[in-house]
C-alpha cells in the first residue's frame, strides 16, 4: 500500500496516495476548486506545465517544511507534500495570474466562435467566459495561418492553436509513425507535417478529442451542425482495434460524428480508432446504451436530449429495437 | 592593479597552446586534486570558496554540487555551459579563445570531484572558432595523459566532448540545455525534477558556467581560505566582467567583486571612461536581463554610498533603485543613447527567442514588442506605458523558466526609472524621430533616501 | 556549393559518413539523436542549407522520425531553410552593438547589395540577415560568416566594403583557377 499523505486546497482537506499531484488532488475533491487544465491530460504522459492555467498558490509547503513556495506553481505538474495548504479561488493573486494568463492566450486566438465547430464543447470557450475580460487590450493583427488538412479525415486550423502539445503527446504515444509535431519557435511556433504528409495511422484521430480547442477538426463533421443541437448517445461494438466504447452524436436518425467517451475532466475515458471515429456511422453498427451524461453547465445540455431516451432512431425500427432490445426494456419500463 | 586569478597569464604569448600553459603552472590543480585530495575533499574546498555561479544566478557553485544525486549503477555528468547570448556578455568567449586549458582543467577537476566520467562543453553554434579552439585544446591535454584512461596513473578516466548548439538563447537555460544536448528542441523542463536528481539522460547532472569551471582552478591552487580573502562580504573572489557599449575601452575585465562602480567605469585601469567626452546616461550592469538604471543610482546607492561591483550592493534596493550582477554583462549608455529604443531592441531580442513552450512568455513577450515599436516610432499613447507593465507583471514568475522574467524585468525597470522618456515619446512624437531625450535629469544627484519613490 | 532539388537522390559522402560516426561515440548507446545538431552543423556547412530531403536523410542516418529532424532544425536559427547567399552575412542587431552603430552597418550592406535582409543577390553570392547578439558586444559592431562562421569585428562602413569586395575577388578567383 503506498503512502497517504493530507493536502488541503481552498480549505478543503483530503488524504491522497503520495505522489499525487495537487491538481488531480483537486479532481478528487471536485467542484469549484479544482483548476482549469488547458494542456495537461492525465493519460498523455509528459503532458501538463505548458499553458499556465492551473497555476495555484503553495501557501504551506508541507508540515515538514512549511514555508510557502515563492512563485505560484502549475498545480498539474507539482505534486503532493504531507500537510501542505494550497490555495486556488481562494487567492486573488492567483485569479489575477489566472486572468492574465487567459488574456495571453486570446491575444492571437481569432474568437471565431461563431463559425468554429468546436463552440459548445470549446474548453478555451469555457476558460474565457469564467475568467476573461469583455475587451482585449490588444491592438495588433493577430496571428494567422492557413488551414491545411492532415490525411483526408482531420483538418489543422492552426490559428486556433493554443500550442498546448497534447496533439503531438497522442501521435507520440498512441501510434507508430508520429508525423506532425511542433515546428518553428516562440508565437511562430506551429503544429504543422512540414511537408504535407497525410497521418495515416489507425489512432490518429485522437488528436481531434484532445485539442482543447478548434484547432483538430474532425472532417467527416465539419460544419454539418451545432453541438448543441446534437444528441450524444452511448453506445458500443465489438472493435478488434479498441475498446469501440464510443459517444454518438445524432441529428434526428443520423449519426453526424462518433467521438471517444469524455469524462467529468473532459478528459476521454478511453482512446478510439479511426474506424469507430471516421467508418461507422450507422446505427446499425452500434450498440446503444443510452443518452450520455453531460454536465447541466454545457450548452449542449440545454435542448433536453435525456427526455429523447432511447432516441427515436430505436423506437421507429424494429430492427434496431430487436438488437437493443435489453436496453429499450430497461430504460423504457417506466412509461 | 587588482588581482588577477583567470587572467593573469592572458597576455603570455602561446597561452593557448598546452606546452606554454603547462610551463606557467597549467595543469597543477588537475595533479594537486586527483593525487592529493578526496572527491569530497574537492567540493568542500568550492563550497569553503564561496564561489557563486558565474553564469547569471550566483547560486553557489559547492551547495550545487553537493546536492549532486549518487544512486548505485547510473553514471553522473558535468556539462558546462558556454552557451553565451546575454546580450552584454562576451567573457566566456574572450576566456575559451585565449586560454583554453585553463577551462579544460577546471573540466578535469570538477567532473573528477563530481565523478563524472564522460563530461561535456556545451559551445553556442555560432561559436565554431571557439568550438574549434577547445577540440584542438583537448587533443593536446589528451595526448599528454590529462584526459582518457587512468589520468596521470591515478585510475580516474575521463572523456571530455565540445557539444555545438544551434543558435537559441533559450539554451543558456540549464535545462533546455541538456534537452538541446539530447538532440531536442530547447525548450526548458518542467522543474521538479531537477538536473542534480535527473538531468541529462536522466541522470543526476551538474550545469555550470564557463567561469565558474574555471574558478576552481585557483581555487584549488591556492585553497579556498586564499580565494575567499578576495572580494567582500558573500561575494568572494573576482569576476569577469564584459564592458560594451559608449566607453573609451570596452572589453572583458577581471575585477575583485567590490570594485565601485564609478571605478569600474572611470579608471584607466577597466573602462577609461566614457567615449568622446560623452556623460553618462544609464546602465545595464549584468547582461540585458536585469534592470537598467539611470547614471545617478547605478553609481550611488540611495544612502549616498558608493555603489559597488558586488553581487549584493548591485542588489540593494531591489527592484525600486537596485539591480543584478548577473552574468557581469556590464553595457553603457551615454546621453545620446535612446532608452525607449533600447528597450524595444531588448524585448525584440526576448520575444525572438522565447521558446514558445508557455504561453505568458510566448504571447506576452511579442505583445510588448509591438507595444514598444509603437512608442518607439511615433504612434504610442500614454496608457500604453501602465500595459506595458500590467504585461510585464502578468509574465514575471508565471513561466516554466527564468525568461519570462528575464524579459519582463528590462521594459518594467526602463518604465520604471525613465517614465519620462517614454512619455516625451508620446507627446512629442515627431520631435522623438528626429532627435533624443538627452540625458534630462538621469545624472542628477539622488534627493535624500526617504524621498526616492518605491515605485 | 550544391543545390538540392526535391527529387535528388541524397548520397552523403564516405568522408562525411567518416565524420558523423566519430560524433556518435560521444554518446552513450541509444542516444543517438544527440548528434543531431553537430550533424545538422556539418549537413549545412557541406549543402548550404538544409532541405527537407537532407533532414530526411539524417533521420533515416539517426533512426529518427523525419518530423524529429524538422521539429529541432526549425527551432534553431542557424540552420537555413531556404538556400542563403554563399556568403551569409549575419550581423548582431541586439542592443549593445546598437549603441555603437550596428543598425548603420546593416543599412550600409542593404544598400551595398542592394538586397532586403533574407534576400540573395542576383549573382547568388550575398545575402545578410540581422541576428541576436553573438556575444561580442565589446568588439561590436560584428558580423559572421557562415560554415566557418568567420568572425569580423569593429565594423565600420569601409571594413564592410573592404570585405565584400574581398569576398568578390576570391570567388572570382577561385573561378579563374577552375575554368
């Protein structure tokens, strides 16, 4: 059994196994104080530090050594002490490095909202609504760059890029060939292939389920509609690549895009392949096992798609009510 | 004439070759060290020193070496760091062209006390004269039975290689040097872990400056009661200090720390003075990364005591009237210089070489570039000079490593001390292309210590 | 100097093999990508710059990804990425060079060749750039010359001249003698 040690953030103690990092301390305590993540991923190793969002206040170092820690510290990156206090939305110091940080990273993010088909599930979206100001103090031509497509299913709007490596972290550790990376230097930096190579590689559709923001698109969905006016179900297969663990996203009868599970961290439950992601958008191929769960904080839970539980799509053919027959039964017993 | 611990034999014709080095004493600390003394026995003599880190952050080069991780079965390395960029710092250059061995010894020395077998100098790519120079050096002290196997029969091996970089600031960084050294970007590692406890190959590693390296080399010579009777205070020893800018003799000068200021720059014996009978303005007093100050507070400390060459009186005042020896990089301004354009070349330099891992660095160090072109040709506004440092105050302590700080002190301290330059560019902007502010009031002796604002 | 065309067949030659498998015993086994950039160096001093196919090339020698060799060669600013003059002045334009004329210095050699910074001549042989400081303020201005990386100090309009027509002359030379 490893070691427990006692950490408090905002107040509010818990004991974790040591090692731990204050910010996933955080995720166990949950709520309000748990601090945004931009670019860490807890499944992508050597992720985190880089976007400066989660930056949290060591008001204690631990009981052995309490003196306070100078600077303010990337909680997802910095782990645990016995005894150590941590403040996070208790700090005004650290919500004034919080603002500053998320200035940063509009400063050159073109706030194409409106046309982005990440809006609605947009965490730079979200990050910017908690924690932004109404007008930008920046006067200057923001950075651009073209789009170019990465293989035929993913496209790269680099412009929307906040560099935050998770992309680059997926390519690395989740396939064997990795062909993009990041190129260039400073705000110049870019993800980019070089030379234009398509990535082909069996789970290199992941990279779309990690951007934090509208910078990975996924082609096969590209201005088809809104987040939230679709209706994200759960479902399965049997996949010989992944665990085919899947979100569908409908559009009355049709499949507009499948995507990997995500959960309360936004982070995906488990990584997808590109057959499940880009190929089945039937519902014939799947197996339904109800609405996903979305927080009542995300705009895609405003149309009430629970209600629609089994979706329509299940209740008008009989032959996807006979496949899913188990599920219809339980989850339509009590009509 | 003060005295001289790196430089003393600079001038010995064929300095740079082993033979002549040898024959003035070259190579006695590598004998005395490996022969006579105990690896601890080596870092307890730096630590005795006081010997501070050369580079920039004068951490004390024995307490670094000490926290060195020893685990069973992984090897340790020393790698220094000659990747010289601070804008203002030229020392480690002008040592490795002309007495090459004597870093080479200080090499053999330190990985020896370190018990580093395969060590390495890390050289800035644009330096190839210099890396050239060294791999000659190393040939030679190789042949002589100074590096290989089993040094001068004592059983110690060491292997010593000259790394080149590829032109990248950043590099200067402990740890994005070591990822530079790994063939990687240069971009800084998240700390904890440190290089002491997992650095290079992810084994326990000790950066050190060029200079630093070579201080052990006296040190060791002549034991570390000798080296610390020089300098004052916790600023023992002497230092190497690059001159540039408008001064009659610019060049690399190796001072005993607690030289006054006004000396320094004065006296015959280091700057001469300033060029064609110019006054000064101001100065950047270690390399272009600590806060610049007028003439009047660089020369004098609020209390109207002299100012001096030392890692604390440079500091006293923090960031209200003081500034930072830091790497020593020491860059005059007389009174026609312009200080706003100054600071826009200083955070164009910062904002070309952030590494764009962190965002406050990345975005924030381009924002005041532009800010600062702005002001400086003609289309400024007088709020720009509070966002110039809300900017700066939202970069500093925010980063994964020390640029974002390195580039936020210089425009928050230009502001800070010359508000009214910058304003004058603001409200006379067409007066401001065509001519400078002067030197204004920058010389004027200090009013009494209570009245100088904490701004 | 050898220009890459994008469908060249990239052979490095035996001496140059010579020399990169001498860098590689610097390092410990499987660290190999450490020789990337003292490769890269020599790669750019032999070719001129360093192409996609030449990067390509030393990924296949490192047994790296080519994206590894693109992602290092781009974020330091030593490599070229396009073909450079064959003689690239680089002239420090960071502040303390600044205070003692170095912006004079990089107008005088734009109007002497008569090219903006980054650009060739027409006869191929010039193009500068202004770079961040090359730790030689107290000998400033200075500028260097690349693959030797030639240094040259206390710049004054008449050295910069005396040095362009000097390079002029070599070259024309050294045509001389192959013709």
């Amino acid at each position: 059994m490893s070691e427990r040690v006692k950490v408090t953030i905002d107040g509010i103690s818990i004991e974790v196994d040591a090692g731990t990092t204050i910010l996933n301390a955080a995720r166990l305590i949950g709520g309000d104080i748990v601090p945004p993540a931009m670019c860490y991923y807890s499944k992508l190793e050597g992720s985190g530090g880089k976007c400066r969002t989660c930056l949290v206040k060591v008001s204690k170092g631990s009981d052995k050594d309490p003196r306070p820690m100078p600077k303010l510290i990337a909680s997802c990156r910095t782990g645990v002490m016995d005894g150590m206090e941590v403040q996070n939305i208790t700090s005004p110091e650290v919500m004034e490095a919080r603002k500053g940080i998320v200035e940063m990273l509009l400063i050159n993010h073109p706030l194409d909202c409106p046309i982005c088909d990440q809006a609605g599930e947009c965490k730079l979206q979200d990050l910017s609504y908690e924690h932004g100001s109404e007008a930008t103090r920046y006067e200057f031509e923001r950075r651009t760059f073209d789009k170019i497509d990465i293989g035929d299913k993913i496209q790269l709007h680099m412009t929307r890029c906040i560099l935050c490596y998770r992309c680059v972290y997926v390519a690395d550790q989740l396939t064997d060939q990795r062909e993009h990376g990041i190129l260039g230097r400073g705000d110049a930096a870019e993800i980019s292939t070089y030379i234009e190579k398509a990535i082909d590689n069996d789970f290199s559709g992941n990279v779309i389920d990690v951007c934090p923001v509208g910078a990975l698109t996924d082609k096969t969905f590209r201005f088809k509609n809104r987040v939230w006016f679709t209706k994200p179900v759960d479902a399965h297969c049997d996949c010989d690549k992944c665990s085919g663990k899947v979100t569908l996203w409908y559009k009355g009868e049709e499949v507009l895009r499948v995507t990997a599970r995500k959960d309360v961290n936004g982070e995906v439950e488990s990584f997808i392949c590109n057959t499940c992601r880009f190929e089945r958008k039937n519902t014939s191929e799947w197996t339904i096992e109800g609405p996903r769960k979305i927080s009542h904080h995300s705009v895609i839970s405003s149309n009430h798609y629970e209600l629609l539980d089994p979706p329509a799509v299940i209740r008008k053919n009989p032959a996807l009510k006979e496949a899913n027959i188990e599920e219809f039964e339980r989850v339509t017993r009590h009509y | 004439m003060g005295r001289k611990l790196l430089l003393e034999n600079i001038n010995v014709p064929g300095i740079n070759t082993f033979e002549v080095y040898r024959k003035h004493g070259g190579y006695r600390a590598v004998e005395k060290a490996l022969k006579t003394m105990s690896t601890e026995d080596v870092v307890e003599e730096v630590k005795k020193s006081g010997l501070r880190g050369r580079g920039g952050a004068g951490f004390p080069t024995g307490m670094k070496w000490s926290f060195l991780a020893k685990p069973e079965g992984k090897p340790r390395y020393l790698v220094c760091n000659a990747d010289e960029s601070e804008p203002g710092t030229f020392k480690d250059r002008y040592l490795i062209t002309h007495i090459p061995h004597l870093l080479i010894e200080g090499m053999i020395v330190a990985s020896y006390a370190l018990g580093a077998k395969t060590s390495y100098i890390y050289v800035r790519g644009e330096m190839m004269p210099q890396i050239r120079i060294l791999e000659r050096a190393i040939a030679e002290a190789k042949a002589e039975g100074f590096l290989g196997k089993n040094i001068l029969g004592t059983g110690y091996d060491l292997e010593l290689y000259v790394q080149p970089g590829g032109g990248a600031y950043i590099c200067g960084e402990e740890t994005a040097l070591i990822e530079s050294l790994e063939g990687k970007r240069g971009n800084p590692r998240i700390k904890p872990p440190f290089p002491a406890i997992s650095g290079l190959y992810n084994c326990p590693t000790v950066v050190n400056n060029v200079e630093s390296i070579a201080a052990v080399v006296p040190i060791i010579n002549d034991g570390a009661d000798e080296y610390a009777k020089l300098g004052i205070g916790r600023s023992t020893g002497t230092k190497l200090i690059s001159a540039s800018g408008n001064i009659k003799n610019p060049g690399v000068y190796e001072i005993e720390l607690g030289v006054p200021v006004e000396e320094f720059i004065y006296s015959d014996e280091y700057c001469g003075g300033m060029a064609n009978g110019k006054r000064l303005k101001a100065v950047v007093a270690g390399g272009s990364s600590v806060p610049i100050l007028p003439a009047n507070l660089i020369l004098k400390l609020t209390t109207g005591e002299n100012r001096l060459m030392s890692y604390e009186s440079l500091a006293e005042g923090a960031f209200a009237s003081g500034t930072m020896l830091g790497s020593g990089g020491f860059v005059v301004f007389d009174e026609d210089q312009c200080i706003v354009r100054n600071t826009w070349n200083f955070a164009r330099f910062y904002h070309h070489e952030s590494c764009g891992q962190c965002s406050p660095c990345r975005e924030g160090t381009g924002w005041m570039e532009k800010v600062l072109h702005r002001l400086e040709y003609g289309h400024g506004k007088l709020s720009d000079l509070d966002l110039l440092v809300d900017v700066a105050k939202k970069i500093e302590g925010n980063t994964i490593c020390p640029l974002g700080d390195a580039a936020a002190w210089p425009v928050a301290s230009a502001i800070r001390h010359f508000r009214d330059e910058f304003e004058w560019h603001v409200s006379h902007a067409e007066e401001a292309m065509g001519r400078n502010y002067g030197l204004a009031h920058y010389a004027d002796p200090l009013p009494k210590a209570e009245t100088v604002a904490a701004n | 100097m050898l220009k890459i065309s994008e469908t060249d067949e990239i052979i490095f030659t035996p001496e140059l093999l010579v020399k990169f498998n001498e860098i590689l015993l610097r390092y410990p086994e499987d660290r190999q990508k450490s020789a990337l950039l003292p490769i890269l160096h020599l790669v750019q001093a032999e070719y001129g710059w360093v192409s996609s196919p030449l990067m390509d090339k030393v990924a296949d020698f490192l047994q790296l990804k080519p994206i590894e060799v693109y992602e290092v060669a781009t974020f330091y600013s030593m490599f070229f990425l396009k073909p450079p003059g064959k003689y690239m002045l680089e002239v420090c334009r960071t502040g303390p060079c600044c205070l003692i004329g170095a912006e004079t210095i990089m107008k005088h050699i734009e109007e002497r060749l008569n090219v903006k910074e980054g650009e060739v001549t027409a006869d191929g042989l010039f193009s500068w750039r202004g770079v961040e400081c090359l730790a030689a303020c107290g000998m400033g201005p200075v500028l260097q010359i690349a693959p030797e990386y030639t240094f040259y100090e206390n710049l004054t309009a008449a050295s910069v001249d005396e040095l362009i027509d000097r390079l002029r002359l070599t070259t024309a030379e050294k045509a001389q003698i192959i013709i």
